[in-house]
C-alpha cells in the first residue's frame, strides 16, 4: 500500500494485527477538517471489531486497565519512500499500565509495558499536521487513559478499537485528551449524548463519564458477552467477530469441490475417497445427479476395480463435471488401483 493511499483511504481505530490503522484523509484535507487543537480529524469508518458497549467490551476485549502515554515515536513503514508533495508518517507509542481494572476469565495475561501503532502525522509541503479521529482519543504522551486491551492473532496487544479507549486524567473518566484536545467532563459527556440512539446500548463512554474506573469494572462484571462470541473465546477478537457477523469460509460450490479431481492435481483417490467426493457433488449437482450417485454406489461396493465400477456412471459423470466446470478429470479412476487406471485408459475416446 502506498502512503497516498494510506492518508486517502486507511480506516482510523481499527485494531487488526495487533495495530491502530491510519487516518483516512481527502487529498484536500489541508485544515478545512483540522480541529481548534489544529489536530486533523478523518472521516469516520466502520472498524474490525466493535468497540463502544460493554457487551462488546466482554465480547472481544481481554484485558481493560488504566495506563499511561509515556513516549511517542516516529517511524516510517519498511520500504517506503518519501513523497515530497505529501507523506504520512507513522506513530508508535508506549504505554505503562497503571491499574489492571478487568480481565475476561481465560484471558492472556497483559504486559506491564505495551507499545502500539496510533495515529501518525501528515506531512504536506513541508508542514508536519498530527492526524486524529472523530470520537477518539489520539493518544498523547502525558495522559492517562482507560483501555479495553485484546491480544490479536500475531500475538500482540492492541486497543480493541476507537470505542474502547477513554480519557482518564486526574482519575475522572472524560477528563484529558480527546480528539486531541484537552476535554471536560462536561464536554465528554456533551459530546457522547448527542451521539446516543434510543433503544441502542449506551456507549461505554457514556456510562462511566464522570467516573472512577472502577465503574467500568463493576459494568463488566455484570455484562454479559455475545452468545456466539462466547463459543469463540480461543479466537482472535477479529476472527470472533467475523463469527458473529456470519463472514466465514466461502461456501462450497459444486465446481470447487471438484476441483481436486483435475488431472492437472496430479492427487491420488482411493475408491472410498472417490466415492465421498462423488457423493458431495451429487449433493450439489440438483436433479441431475443420478449419475454421480451410481458411479459413487459402484465404486463403494466395489473397491474400484475396472470390473465393478458402474461404467456408464462414470462416463456420464466426466460429462457433467468437465462440461460445468471445464475441468479435465479423465478417466474418473480411482489413481491408487494397480493397473485398474490404465487398463482404461484409452476408453474415453
């Protein structure tokens, strides 16, 4: 991905691989989006993981504790150049953890120090712009947060997502850093009541504004965790929620199962392994499926020999199968039989 196409397209907040991505932009975002903090806030973007409620919070997050911004850093992505018109450059930082306020029963235990990926800069004709997000902390070294934390597939921690990271100076949830200015409760909660949808769970923003956090710890403590989520603990809190939204492996299709038959495979089927796969595409093949099923039938009660096999089965079936998908599978023989394939090798034409 290029650096163009990381300030004009990235999505902010989601936490993939262990990171925060990066800011979406407009090539003209020069300061019509910049806050009064001089901050330039993104387009708002649906995340990976959702992150605002408790039940998401009990659903994908591991860990939530009170930390700390202790240092940022500036780096740019390996193999990237420079663009002089216009560059993003990235930004890690480092966390000192505080106080640990909750944790999901089985949950990996969270370092004292972590470092993450946060919003970076914009580098425009030589002006150095700190980017940020709508309803998101940014980040910044000096403050105090509370974060629901999860460990992603790569094995590193990370926000759960924009939803679960709240200002917490002087011990008071709203109070500190937000948008990348230095909010008030008062503001805080201002903020994330006009944002509030009758009948939707509240925010946890919403909920303990105002607060200590232990508040949050009490919420969780009661909170129960999507059903499906539950059932997928020992996943990732990407691949979990994948699960629950119903984003799972393509669905077989008749063709795709199929596929292992090419010649071209150059594979091997015993008769038995044959006959299953001839029986899952008779399952997928509709009405016409009559001959998929007798060639399987033959070869299961026969052990594949030449002799047994339903012969007008199976030529059929190579009909129907390199007809559909344009696949070779020649003679349709089970490939581990001694001779059987050969014998009958010449018997298409």
């Amino acid at each position: 991905m290029t650096t163009r196409t990381k300030i004009t397209g990235a999505v902010l907040g989601v936490a993939v691989a262990g990171a925060l991505a990066l800011v979406p932009l407009t090539d003209d975002s020069s300061g019509d989006d910049a806050d009064s903090s001089g901050v330039v806030l993104g387009a708002s973007e649906k995340e990976a993981v959702p992150s605002f409620t408790a039940t998401d919070w009990v659903s994908y997050g591991d860990q939530v504790a009170v930390v700390r911004v202790t240092a940022e850093h500036e780096r740019r992505d390996a193999g990237e150049e420079a663009d002089t018109a216009e560059d993003y450059l990235s930004r890690t930082i480092d966390l000192q953890v505080k106080e640990r306020v909750w944790a999901r029963s089985g949950a990996p235990a969270l370092p004292s120090t972590v470092s993450v990926t946060a919003d970076g800069w914009q580098l425009k004709d030589g002006a150095k712009k700190e980017l940020g997000s709508p309803d998101s902390a940014r980040l910044e070294v000096g403050h105090d947060y509370v974060i629901t934390f999860a460990r992603f597939s790569d094995g590193a921690w990370s926000p759960l997502g924009s939803g679960g990271v709240l200002p917490y100076d002087h011990s008071r949830i709203g109070e500190g850093e937000f948008q990348g200015e230095t909010v008030t409760v008062d503001a805080y909660r201002s903020t994330w009541e006009e944002r509030l949808i009758p009948g939707d769970e509240e925010p946890m923003a919403f909920r303990t504004v105002g607060k200590p956090a232990t508040s949050v710890q009490g919420i969780l403590r009661s909170a129960t965790p999507d059903a499906t989520a539950a059932r997928y603990f020992g996943l990732d809190p990407a691949a979990r929620y994948q699960k629950v939204a119903g984003v799972g492996e393509p669905a077989d299709t008749f063709c795709s199962v199929a596929a292992p038959l090419a010649v071209s495979e150059d594979s091997r089927h015993t008769p038995d392994e044959l006959a299953s796969v001839l029986t899952d595409l008779a399952g997928l093949a509709g009405k016409d499926a009559s001959a998929l099923r007798a060639y399987a039938t033959s070869l299961e009660a026969g052990a594949g020999t030449s002799a047994s096999v339903d012969d007008t089965a199976r030529r059929a079936s190579v009909t129907r199968i390199e007809q559909e998908c344009g696949t070779d599978v020649g003679d349709l023989l089970p490939t581990d039989t001694e001779g059987d394939a050969g014998a009958d090798g010449g018997s298409e034409g």
